[in-house]
C-alpha cells in the first residue's frame, strides 16, 4: 500500500492519507462525501481541540494570568463554540447575533469581549443585559453611546480602549486593521484623552486596553511593536489616575496554508508575556482572542469535480463549491492546498480549480498540478476558518453542510440549506 504523507502541511495533524487515501481523523473523505453529499465543510474535533489546548499550555507556562477569549467570527457553528466552552474558552464577538451563539453553544456572557467597530444600541443593550466582560470600544461616538445605553439600562458598562497601534503586520491589506489608515481602533493620542474622559461618564468604567493588528501575521515583531506601544499608554492613563486591569492583544496569530511557517502559540505568546513582566506590568490579565489559529487547519472543504474542461491556454476543472461556499481565493487571492481524497497515478496537468458561480472571481486555486477525472473528490484544505462563516447564497445556492469528525465518529452539525429555504421568507406581491 502507498503512503502518501503531507510533509508540505504539518499544520493538518489529523487529516492525512492512508494508503492513497485522505483521512479525517479515522473517517476517509469518501465516506462523509457519500453519506452528506458536496460541497461540505468537514471539521476535526481532535485538532480544534489540540490547537487550543496549545494556547492553554503557552498560558500556563508563564505566572501572567492569561484570558482567553476565541474570536467567534473565524467559525460560529454551534458545535464549534461548544467545544471551546468546554475547555474553558470564552469569546470575542462582534455582533448581538454572535453573542446568542455563544449563549446557546453553553458559552458565559461573563467571558465575552464585545469587539467591533460599529456596535448598535440593541447589541449594546443586549450584551449589557445579559452581562457581557467587556465592551472593546474603537471611537468616542461610541463611547458616548454605551454610555447612554447603560444609563437607560441602569447599569455600569466595563469598557477597554482599542487602540491603533499604527504598526504593519506584514499581511495582506483588507486583514491587517492596525495601521493608521485602517477604520479600526483609536489614535494612542485620542486614547490618552478618551481615557480622561471616561473619568466624567457615570455609566461606563475604563478597565482595559486592548489592540488587534490584522489576521494571519506569521511573525512575532508586529506583536511586540504594538505591545510596546500599549504598554506606554497604558503607564501615561495609569499616570493620570486610571486603573488598567487587562491588557487585550487581540488574535491575528497565522497558520499554514501551503508554504508559511508561523510561530506556534508558545513561541508566539512566551515573548509578549515576557515583556510584560519585564515593563512591570506582569500583576495586569492578558486577554487574547485566536481565531483562525483554533479552526482554521480543523476544517476541509470537500468538493467534487463536476466537469474537466479545456481551453487553447488552460485546463479548468469545475468543481461544485463556489465563491459563495469558499470566498478567501477570490477576495484576498488566498492560496490553500487542494488535494485529492483518493490519489490516483498517472500524469498530472496544471488545472485552475473553479466553481459554478457566474462570475470570473469564483476560483478556489490556481496552477496546481493534479491528477483528476471527472467526479474526483476533492478537498480544499485549511477551510476551517473564514470559510463556512462567510459563504453567501449568491446564485440561490445553498450553503454546505457542516460535519464534525470525532474519531470514528462523523455528525452532522448543520444540514445543507435548501433552496426553498432560501426564499422561504420571501413574499409575493398581492
Ligand atoms: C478577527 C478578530 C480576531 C481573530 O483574528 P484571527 O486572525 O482569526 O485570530 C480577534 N480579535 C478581533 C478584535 C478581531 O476582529
């Protein structure tokens, strides 16, 4: 029997062939593809697992106290939350809809962090009713708002500043949020000022600061800049009287997707904590909020290739998931590994991956060599983040279904949506 590793994706360590065939966990991808149909979203409980126990251990290794708080946006299957609430997790979120999530996956209101740029008054008014830790405010409209809403509501809000730190994380422009001219976050000057102000408002406490830099940073350096930069804040706010109780670095933290070599959570989270304790500041909480470290290499998508099709110039291969299933490729020209779920031998040929989604964005990858025939299952590896939670109805498409993989173990954790639910809501004129 041939055994065909992944030495190239160390980041999947419960995905991999066995003989020539592509495992999940104990399950092959055949077997969920022919029991749940494609496209679907196949999810390892082992590795999300893994990933965070991997961020609980970089934590406990230091004397700093360490909160951590996923960031519910990178994948907000019930399931998912789940889990993470019962190893302890609690969650960054940035909408009211994210928060029932939590609530209804067993997640606790008193380990949320209220994140994002433009809270309404009904999500300020429910996170205040049901308790939330934390608003992450990023303008003073905002705050002059949560301050309203918690006076109508008779209650305290606790609040951190999110500061820009004007630091380049090296990433791709629409994921990195921490430069100048990014809408996130508020200037360190306006943030020292912002912090005296807090002082006059009654219904809102100032008990943190907290910055989140872009997503899929695989170096260390952008963190430590940005931390230098709060740290600095924070000493100049605690100065002029304010009490800092946590220090929020957000998540951001990279995988790999085919050839990146990010730092795992110990070797990301040892030098932070480390200059925290160096700058006396060691006795603050550290909140941080990974997200697609935790899903991001737990998920495959599974896709079959419907038609082989060749032009004078290129070999395409139309496969049933779309842009609407998969938008990374064709919103950040994100590359991710494609492989096949049973190897086949032969000569390979450079196709160009695409779905069935009328317009010429819908790719998934490019240029990879493979060798394919009609009806192939493919999976599209490292979708567990960013994937299913953006997938639109574009073309009235149903979204994928969702599975878990537990062992020998396949459930279905959201069924695929079906065209008449789509429209279910919709009305017909009189
Ligand atoms: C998106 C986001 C995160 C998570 O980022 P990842 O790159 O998925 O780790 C954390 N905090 C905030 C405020 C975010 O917006």
């Amino acid at each position: 029997m041939k055994t065909l590793l992944l030495p190239a994706l160390p980041g999947h360590p419960h995905i991999d062939y066995v003989g020539s065939t592509l495992k999940i966990e104990q399950v092959t991808a055949s077997a969920v593809a022919a029991e749940f149909g494609t496209p679907t979203y196949v999810y390892s409980r082992a590795s999300i697992e893994e990933a965070a126990q991997r961020y609980s251990q970089a934590a406990q290794a230091s004397s700093v106290h360490v909160a951590l708080r996923y960031a519910v946006k990178a994948n907000s299957n019930l399931a998912v939350l789940q889990l993470l609430a019962r190893l302890g997790w609690g969650f960054d979120i940035v909408s009211a809809g994210e928060l029932k999530r939590v609530l209804a996956a067993g997640g606790e209101a008193g380990k949320v962090v209220f994140s994002g740029v433009g809270k309404s008054a009904d999500d300020m008014r429910f996170a205040l009713d049901v308790g939330v830790e934390c608003f992450n405010v990023e303008s003073p409209s905002e705050l002059a708002a949560l301050n309203r809403v918690a006076q109508a509501a008779g209650k305290v809000a606790r609040v951190a500043l999110r500061v820009n730190p004007d630091v380049d994380a090296g990433t791709h422009p629409y994921i990195s949020t921490g430069l100048k001219t990014n809408k996130f976050g508020i200037s360190q000057d306006q943030a020292a000022q912002l912090a005296l102000q807090t002082a006059q408002l009654e219904q809102v406490q100032l008990v943190g600061i907290a910055c989140h830099i872009g997503s899929q940073i695989t170096t260390v350096e952008p963190y430590l800049d940005a931390l230098d930069k709060v740290l600095d804040l924070v000493e100049q706010m605690e100065h002029k009287g304010a009490k800092i109780e946590h220090i929020d670095l957000g998540g951001g933290l990279g995988i790999r997707y085919t050839d990146e070599t990010p730092p795992t959570p110990q070797e990301w989270l040892s030098p932070l904590l480390a200059r925290i304790s160096a700058r006396g500041f060691g006795h603050r909480t550290v909140v941080i909020e990974p997200g697609r470290s935790i899903v991001g290499n737990a998920g495959v998508l599974l896709t079959r290739t419907l038609f082989l099709k060749s032009t004078p110039v290129k070999h395409f291969a139309v496969v049933d998931a779309g842009m609407n299933d998969l938008i990374r490729p064709a919103l950040y020209s994100a590359e991710q590994a494609v492989v096949l779920a049973e190897q086949r031998e032969g000569s390979a040929l450079k196709y160009d991956i695409v779905g069935p989604v009328c317009e010429s964005a819908d790719w998934l990858a490019r240029d990879r060599a493979l060798v394919l025939e009609e009806g192939d299952l493919l999976a599209i590896l490292s979708s567990g983040a960013y994937g299913m939670v953006m997938a639109s109805n574009y073309n009235s498409r149903g979204r994928p279904a969702e599975v878990m993989i537990d062992g020998a173990t396949a459930t279905l954790i959201r069924p695929r949506e079906t065209p008449e639910q789509l429209y279910a809501s919709e009305r017909l004129l009189p």
